[in-house]
C-alpha cells in the first residue's frame, strides 16, 4: 500500500515533537538524566553557605589565650632563672646577650639611682614637714636637691661614655645592624645599667662583676 510522502512527513514531526515534551517530564520525575531531581536555586545556595566564625570560636579563644599565658610564663622564668634557650627571641640576639654581658661586668653609677633618689626625697620632705623645729631647714633642702641633680648629672655622664665604649665594640664584633635604631640598643643598654643589679631581667650570667664578653 503506498504512503503519502507529506503524511510520512507530519508522522516524524509529531514523534519528535512527543519526545521533546516527555524529556522534561522524565526529568521532573527523576527517571532520566542524573537519577536525581535537580535542586533549586535556594536550596543549592544554602547548602554551600558557611558560617565566617565556627561554632566553637570561644573555646578557640581560651585556648589560644591559655597557650600564650603559659609560654608568657615559661619566657619569665627562663629570665628570672638565666635560661637563655627558653627567653623571648628578642632577649637571645647574640648583641643583647652581648650588652648584658657588659653592663652586668662593669660598675654603674645610675645602678643605685632608685634607692638614692627615695632616700633624698623622703629626707627633704621631712625636713620641710619640720622646718621650724629643724634649723637651716630651707639650706638643707637646697644641699639635697644638689646632691641630687649632681647625681643625675653624674649618671647621664657615665651612661654616655659607657655607650660609646659599648657601640664600638658591637659595631667591630656583630656590624652595624647591632647598633641600628630600630634594634633599641643604646636604650636597653642605659635601662639595664641605672637598675639595680639583683632587679635586672634577665638575669645576669654570674654573680659577681668582672665578666667581660668577649
């Protein structure tokens, strides 16, 4: 029986046209394609959304803190103790070792600055507290405050030679960069000579003056 070539036509229009309206409907029912329905826009957002801070950011905090107060304390006790291994990086430069080394073998006037000044101001404030049972009291106070400005003086003079002695030799044993400004060299080497010997942190090496570095 023949076929009409224009009917043969419309037939495969039609089956293609079927097909293409039966593929979103598979896909909807989850039969073709990935196996699974596709997830919506929202959903998908959703899902890859994280949160900046985790839950568990304050006990993260206390542990943090609690690391750093331990390794604080353990820093302090090596300077108490004089275990340089297990100073701050700062304190185990080989210069400031070196500066350590110095200050702590040579004898430094500003060393007793503290306990002099105390003594000084207590002494002039009692004398003006009693200046009318105490004679000459106003001459005394101006004896005291001399001494104490010459005092001063001395220190600043024997700070200041200190640090030109000092600054060659660490310019002649570690270069220039030990003597940089941002390295506070000259300020930690005055802070350590006007403190009391027993008080310094770290700890000097030996117990007695005389060490010199080498």
């Amino acid at each position: 029986m023949a076929v009409n070539k224009k009917d043969a036509d419309n037939e495969g229009q039609s089956a293609k046209r079927t097909q293409r309206t039966q593929a979103p409907q598979d896909n909807k029912d989850g039969q073709v394609g990935k196996g699974r329905p596709t997830p919506k826009r929202k959903v998908a957002q959703a899902q890859n959304i994280r949160p900046l801070v985790p839950k568990d950011s304050a006990v993260q905090r206390k542990a943090a803190k609690q690391r750093l107060r331990e390794r604080e304390n353990r820093e302090y006790e090596a300077m108490r103790t004089g275990d340089l291994q297990n100073m701050p990086k700062a304190e185990r430069l080989p210069w400031r070792v070196y500066v350590r080394d110095y200050v702590d073998a040579r004898f430094n006037i500003g060393e007793f600055f503290i306990p002099v000044a105390l003594v000084i101001l207590l002494l002039s404030v009692i004398v003006t507290a009693f200046a009318r049972q105490i004679p000459y009291s106003i001459q005394i106070t101006m004896i005291l405050m001399t001494i104490l400005y010459l005092y001063l003086f001395a220190i600043v003079i024997d700070v200041v030679v200190m640090w030109r002695k000092l600054k060659k030799l660490l310019i002649a044993k570690f270069g220039e960069q030990s003597v940089a400004k941002g390295m506070r060299t000259g300020s930690y080497a005055w802070s350590r000579a006007i403190q009391l010997r027993r008080w310094r942190l770290p700890k000097p090496r030996y117990k007695e003056r005389g060490h010199w570095p080498k």
